[in-house]
C-alpha cells in the first residue's frame, strides 16, 4: 500500500520572518557609529579627556555589537528554509541580542575601571575641542537612534492561516533590534554625561567631573545591559510559561472541554509573537485532539500545537 500524501497536512517551520527595513537600517547605524567611534577615541586621546575617550571605546563596542544584529539578520535569512532549525531561525535573532548585551556589560566594567583611573590621576583637558567633539557625537547618536527607533515590525507570519480575528495586545519586539537600540542610547547617553562634565569642567574647574561621569555612565549601560541580558536569556532558555497565552491555553481546555483536565502542558517562543505548544490531556469522555486545536485556533499566536488526549 503507497504512503498517504501528506503535503496537505504540512506546514512551514518558519514563524518568523527578517525584517528586510530593520536590518537595513542597523547596517547604516554600523556605518555611522564606525566612523564616529574613530573621531571621538582619536580626539580623546589627543584632547586628554576620560569622558570623551570613554564615549569613543564605548562606541567602538557598539559598532561590533550592532555588527554582530547584522550578521544575526543575515544568518537569520540565509538559513531560513534549513531543515535543521525545527522551529525556525528566528532564536539566531535573540542570540545576537544576548551577544551584543554581553558586549554592553563588558564596555561597562571598562568605563569603570578607566574612570576610577582617571579620578586618582587626572590629566590635563582642552575642553573646547572635546565639548565640540561630544557635541558632534550627540548628533550621530541621536541620528542612529531616529533610524531604529521607527522599526517596529507589526505582522507574525505562520502557514496555518487561521481565519479568525482574535486580538492580542501582549506583541514582543525584536529583541535584535531593541538590542541595537539600546547600544545607541546608551552612546546618546554616554555623550550627554561626556558634555556635562566637559563644560562643568571648563567653566567651574571642575576636572573631577570627567571621571565621575564616567562613572555614571558605564552604571547606567550596565542596568541596560543586564535587562537585555535576562530578556534574551529568558527567551533562549524557553522560560515562557508565565505568559499570558498559557493561562489562554488552560481557559480553553477549562471552558470547552469539562471533562477533560491539563495533564502537560509546555508552552515556548518560535518568533517574536508565536508560540508552538504541546497539550496533554486527560478526559472521561472521548475528546478529539483535532476539535481541541480548533478550539485553540482562536489564539493566533499558536502556530505550531501538539495535542495528546488520554481517555481516563
């Protein structure tokens, strides 16, 4: 007897699809943050000023780790129709934002160590050259932030096309893209605390502010980095079992199907608003796995559902 053709059951594994303007725009970023990155180290060195020096190595670690969002976009891309990933390659995505947090954490403990340096040996500053130079990286980084700041992806795209309208107002973000992001607000950030202490020290005499805004600032990337750290990490380790769609999950087994109760349950993310679940009942009376993914249909963030029923 010839096998059943089964194209009609089949489905496509990839929940989650690059967004071709996000990535596009993260390269331009690299672009611009790269050659900012050169002017404000050269000028720091040059003008003997922590802030700005500090502003320019902290730079220098985004342009790698917004690299590294491009290259998570790019692979993303590439292996998108690979056989390998069983739920696609949107988690290659997540990786590059835990990657570059990594990179967040690590220019933070520099700014640190730098700044407690040059708190206990300070060195001379010319001050209008480094305010001009900050000044000028401020641009750049709010320019940087304008580009990523209007990319936000809105549709999730599955094959199972539901034809139902439920709406969902609990939409993750790109979690690459917000890595990017925060890389560059955390440079807009660095710049600001870099131009207050120059000024500062410029019209008070203040050279202790160099340093100490340094400080400030390499604390302020570190809670950045920490939170992507734990968004991300949350995300690869497949801890979503506290997410709205999970009590959504037993509301349906609870409210369809009375005789029936949730024996297992695992619920994890395979793109920024998809989730695929595998549901195991226990019922009294036959229950038919096919009529309970019906019912589940009407959450379209489900877009890959395992349903076992055991008949007690």
């Amino acid at each position: 007897m010839p096998a059943p053709d089964v194209s009609a059951f089949t489905h496509s594994h990839q929940f989650n699809h690059v967004d071709a303007k996000a990535e596009r725009n993260t390269r331009r970023v690299v672009y611009i943050t790269a050659a900012m990155m050169v002017v404000e180290i050269a000028g720091g060195y040059w003008l003997n000023s922590m802030a700005l020096l500090a502003d320019g190595w902290h730079m220098s670690s985004h342009a790698l780790a917004m690299g590294l969002s491009v290259m998570a976009y790019a692979l993303a891309r590439r292996y998108a129709k690979d056989g390998r990933f069983a739920f696609g390659t949107w988690k290659i995505e997540i990786l590059g934002g835990y990657s570059s947090a990594l990179l967040l954490a690590v220019v933070a403990a520099l700014m640190m160590v730098q700044s407690l340096e040059r708190l206990f040996v300070p060195a001379t500053i010319h001050y209008d050259d480094a305010i001009l130079i900050a000044v000028l990286g401020l641009g750049v980084n709010l320019l940087c932030a304008w580009l990523l700041k209007g990319e936000h992806p809105h549709a999730h795209g599955h094959a199972h096309g539901h034809d139902h309208g439920h709406g969902h107002d609990n939409h993750h973000h790109d979690v690459n893209l917000r890595a990017a992001y925060l890389h560059v607000i955390a440079d807009a950030a660095t710049s600001v605390l870099a131009i207050v202490a120059l000024v500062g020290g410029k019209l008070y005499g203040a050279a202790w502010l160099d340093p100490v805004m340094g400080i400030v600032g390499s604390i302020l990337v570190a809670r950045w980095a920490f939170g992507l750290l734990r968004e991300s990490g949350r995300i690869l380790l497949d801890a979503e079992m506290d997410q709205p769609v999970v009590d959504e999950i037993r509301e349906v087994v609870r409210d369809q199907f009375a005789t029936a109760a949730v024996s297992d349950l695992h619920v994890w993310r395979v793109g920024r608003d998809s989730y695929a679940c595998i549901l195991g009942l226990v019922a009294t009376s036959a229950i038919s796995a096919e009529e309970v993914r019906r019912q589940l249909a009407v959450h379209e963030e489900l877009v890959h559902v395992t349903v076992e029923v055991a008949v007690a």
